[in-house]
C-alpha cells in the first residue's frame, strides 16, 4: 500500500497560524486579518486621510480668479521677477481651470512673490578649459496668496529652490532670459510652487 505525503498547506493558510517566516528566516507575528484587510483598503485606494501629490486643491471652492501680478526684484538680477512670474502664471493656466490676471482687483486671490536673492556656485570644472561645467544655482522667493479679505491661504517667506545644472556659459550669464538652464530652473521652480499652493504645504 502506497502511503501518499500530505500536501503542504498554502502560504496564505501558513499565515493564518498566526507566526510566518520572513525572507531571512526569522519569525514574523501576523497582522491580524481584519486590521490587514483595513491597511490593504488604505493602501490600494488613498481612503484614509492622505492625498496624492499633486492631485488635491485644498483652496476654497468658490476661488475662481487669481491675480499674479509681476514679482518684486530685491535682487541684482536683472528682469529674474519677470521669467519666474511667466513662468508661474504659464503653470498655473496648464494645471488648473482658475482663470488667471495681472490685476488684484479682479480676482477672488493674489499671489505676491518677492525675489530675495539669488546665488550660482561651481561644482564642477572642465580639466580642459579650466571652466566651470557644472553649477549650484539658489534662489530665494518670499510667496503668498491672499484672498480679497487679506485672509492667507497659502506663504513661505522664506522658500529656497535649489537646483544643479550642466552649462556651458559662464556664471554670470546663467540668470539670462535666453538662458536654457535658467528657462529649466524657472519651470521647475513654478511646478513645485503651484504645487505646494494647490496642496498648501
């Protein structure tokens, strides 16, 4: 008479015992079924408090104009306000429906930025030339958006955006609006604050 092994049980009935192994070996107590079932539903769906980046608006509801009049230039970098503010308001009409002015007056909110300092570094140099073929650039912004009651809705005075670029041109002529490394750096600064203002983080 054949006697026939048992068949091994499945992972997920191992699991049900209560202990498993992990990848190294070692022994794991499991998460209760009801309690993982709940963590599954809160991974898999978002439906716990938290939101993905980039995709809530915790402005009011009733916001439908925002003003973003030209920034302030405290800088000695010349028309840097005027690249940053195009480039922040070209942001704001391809990511949301808010129709976007120039005039405060006209709008349920005003977004006011201040260009507090700029600052380019070499990080790296060309053995050949002697030049810098890499750089740090930081800019500082103060930045806040404000209802038509002077209610904040969303600052940082103090928001720092660095970024590191391959360049050919020298330092000083980073900050040039035909610049393709600043053109970059002005995108991206205007992603990440439209962003953060559409998150209110």
């Amino acid at each position: 008479m054949t006697m026939r092994r048992p068949s091994p049980r499945p992972a997920s009935v191992h699991a049900m015992s209560g202990v498993f192994r992990g990848l190294g070996g070692e022994r794991v107590q499991r998460i209760p079924s009801a309690l993982g079932f709940i963590l599954g539903i809160c991974v898999s769906f978002s439906a716990c408090g938290y939101h993905t980046a980039g995709h809530a608006n915790l402005l009011p509801s009733d916001l439908r104009t925002i003003a973003v009049p030209a920034f302030v230039n405290q800088t000695q970098t010349y028309k840097i306000e005027q690249t940053l503010t195009s480039s922040v308001v070209q942001e704001f009409v391809t990511r949301t429906s808010y129709r976007i002015v120039s005039d405060p007056k006209s709008a349920d909110a005003t977004l006011h930025g201040v260009v507090l300092s700029t600052y380019t570094s070499p990080l790296t140099y060309d053995t050949k030339t002697g030049r810098a073929s890499s750089i740090l650039v930081v800019v500082s912004m103060s930045v806040a958006l404000k209802d038509r009651q002077g209610r904040v809705l969303y600052q940082n005075p103090s928001y720092t955006f660095r970024e590191q670029y391959q360049v050919s041109q020298e330092l000083s002529s980073f900050f040039e609006e035909e610049s393709p490394a600043f053109q970059r750096l002005s995108k991206d600064f205007a992603r990440t604050l439209v962003s953060n203002v559409l998150e209110a983080f």
